[in-house]
C-alpha cells in the first residue's frame, strides 16, 4: 500500500497553547484579478502592490497606475502570477507571468515611467494555471516553473538579460505541483499530482525519475514540501484545488522505499488551491497559510458557491489548529486567489498579507 488514510481527524478551531495571531482588512479595490505581487515598482524601497492592469503605491495603496490592459476571457483574467524579478538587469524589478487561454509565459517591464509596461515572451508552454519559483539547481538564482496541467513539464532559468534556458523534465505531468527534497539527498526534487521527479545529479543532461506513489486529483500549487512532525522526514502538504480537502502526507521510509500516509487537515472546505509555508507571528514556528480560490471554476467546483475564507493553520506537535484570518459571503469573507503574497508592508516588522481573486484585492495588515 503506497498511500494510507488514517481514521482520525484531528482539527482544532482554537488551542490555548496556540499564539493568535490578528489582523486588520483593508479592502483595496474590487477588481477581480486572481493574482497579487508585492515588488517596489519604483525603487523609493516602500513595497508597492502589483495586481492585473494596475500597480497600487505602497504604504497606503490608495495610488494606482496603469501597467496594461490584461485580456479578459469570461470571468477569468490572463494574469495567473505575479513573481517578482528584475528580467534585464536595469535595477527595476520586473515581474513574470502567465496564463491559461493564451498558453504563454511571459515578462512584463518596468519602464521605471509612468506608462504602458512592455511584454516579452519566454515560451509558448501550453495552458498555465499558476507559475512557481524556486532555486532548482541551488546557484541562489530562482528558475521559473509554469504548472501546465496535461502538458509537459519544465523549468526556465534566467542565463543573462532577457535571456532563458529551458531545462525539460517530464513529458506530461498533472494539476499540482512542490518542490523540495523527498529523499535527503541534498537535491531538490519536483512533486507533481502523480508522485515525485527525483532530480538527477546532473541537471543539464540527466534523467528525472518518476516515482508514482501517490495520485492526488487538482493537487494545489504550490504542495509545500516540509518535515511536518520533525522525524527528519520530508512530508508534503497538499490542498485540493478544485474539491474539498487539505491534508498532509507523511513520509515513512524502509531502505530506499519511500510511502506516504494521509492525515486530513481541513476536509470540510473546498478549493484549496494555493498555499505558503512561513513563520507568520516571528515566534520561530511556520504556520499554512491558505483558503478558498473564490468562483475557481465560476462556482461548478464542489462547494464553490460556498462562503470563502481564508486561514492560517498552527501545528501543534500531533494535529493542526484552523485559525481564521476571513469568512463569511462577498464582501466580508476573502478566498485566495490564484497567487497571494507575504509580507512586510507597512513597515512595522510584522508579515502582512496582500491577497487577489475574483472577490477584490485586500491587504491583512498583522496587529
């Protein structure tokens, strides 16, 4: 048996050890882009908001200008990502993106002026339904990763200005997608919705090894790659992008088989579809970040016409506690959007949270 369900669940809506951990809305505007960057677009080292057609002055957000129109295919925007990085070398911070109906990774310039931001293409990948960065080869560069469910899989690496290779490495993968390394070798290693792609020694000319021990349906992007309950083990954290569920897999090893048992989280929500992993509160402990992508498939998702929400998981040593950050209908709960970022955003050393979707733009300023 590759892939376990254990009988008990284990949700808390509140622990008394737990720190909790406030925070105050902002709403910044209702556009219905599902993804939100935080870059200092005009290098005055105050983070500023990028989302969509706009980028929004920080510390108040109140002050926007036009990058560029994005193209609108129903309710869905060409806009999967936001990822911050300066393409051509000029010192302003550019930011990549993508999307689903146009099938094209692409870089958006900063003019360091107030106009019109010039689109470069990187490749024609097929569908993207978000895009991830990460250093694969561990040269302290982030290469990027376009999720492009059906398609295959590759990554592309900034070699000069304006200038990618692309680095193949499945021929087909899945909705989902993680990175980090399964089995201690000091590599990191893809997770896709079918199991896992061992990194090969040689990245340039060797073989990713597929290892197909678990399947998980519309797995989220990112599945985050951690040791859960310390046992020097990497386990996965794994929402359900377009289903109800989020739980973790935990890794067990015997010689060099690896298998992983399921232990639920949250399985009374639904479309769990992007998530972080960081320190929130400062207290040295990591605490799930995640929620609703509101309207993911303009409501046809189990539970997709359900409130959204958006939370923060603390694990507690055996089980995770469910804090909530938002919920509630329009207006008053928030879902995640496609692609959220962290971080400090008005200057008080306390991680904040900008987040896009469907349901408006909104920053959660920590208390």
């Amino acid at each position: 048996m590759k892939y376990l369900l254990t009988p008990l669940l284990f949700i808390a809506l509140f622990s008394a050890k737990a720190q909790t951990i406030s925070f105050e809305k902002k709403i910044i505007t209702f556009e219905s882009f599902e993804s939100v960057g935080i870059i200092d677009v005009d290098n005055d080292g105050i983070p500023d908001l990028v989302s969509g057609s706009y980028w929004y002055k920080g510390p108040e957000f109140l002050d926007r200008s036009f990058i560029g129109q994005v193209k609108r295919y129903g309710e869905y925007y060409e806009d999967f990502a936001t990822i911050p990085m300066d393409v051509n070398g000029d010192g302003r911070m550019d930011f990549i993106t993508g999307g689903w109906f146009e099938g094209k990774l692409i870089w958006k310039e900063n003019p360091g002026k107030d106009s019109e931001w010039p689109i470069h293409l990187i490749a024609e990948t097929g569908n993207i339904e978000t895009i991830a960065a990460w250093d694969i080869n561990g040269d302290g560069t982030l290469e990027i990763v376009p999720n492009t469910p059906r398609k295959a899989l590759a990554y592309y690496k900034i070699t000069g200005p304006d200038q990618f290779q692309k680095f193949p490495v499945a021929d087909l993968h899945g909705h989902g997608l993680g990175f980090g390394d399964i089995n201690g070798d000091g590599r990191g290693d893809l997770i896709v919705s079918d199991g896992w792609l061992e990194a090969p020694k040689d990245l340039t000319n060797g073989k990713w090894i597929q290892h197909p021990v678990f399947q998980i349906k519309d797995a989220s992007i990112p599945i985050i790659v951690t040791d859960v309950n310390a046992d020097g083990l990497a386990d996965l954290i794994v929402g359900q992008g377009h289903d109800y569920g989020l739980f973790w897999l935990e890794q067990s090893k015997t010689g060099d088989e690896i298998n992983f048992t399921k232990h639920e989280i949250d399985p009374f929500n639904s479309q769990y579809h992007t998530m972080k992993w960081l320190d929130l509160n400062g207290d040295g402990k990591k605490e799930l970040i995640t929620g609703k992508r509101y309207r993911a498939h303009n409501g046809k998702d189990p539970g997709g016409k359900e409130e959204a929400g958006l939370y923060y998981f603390q694990w507690n040593g055996t089980s995770f506690t469910k804090n909530v950050i938002s919920y509630g209908p329009l207006e008053s709960g928030k879902g995640t959007g496609l692609y959220f970022s962290t971080g400090d955003l008005n200057g008080d050393g306390k991680i904040d949270i900008a987040v896009a979707g469907k349901d408006g733009l909104v920053v959660f300023f920590q208390k």
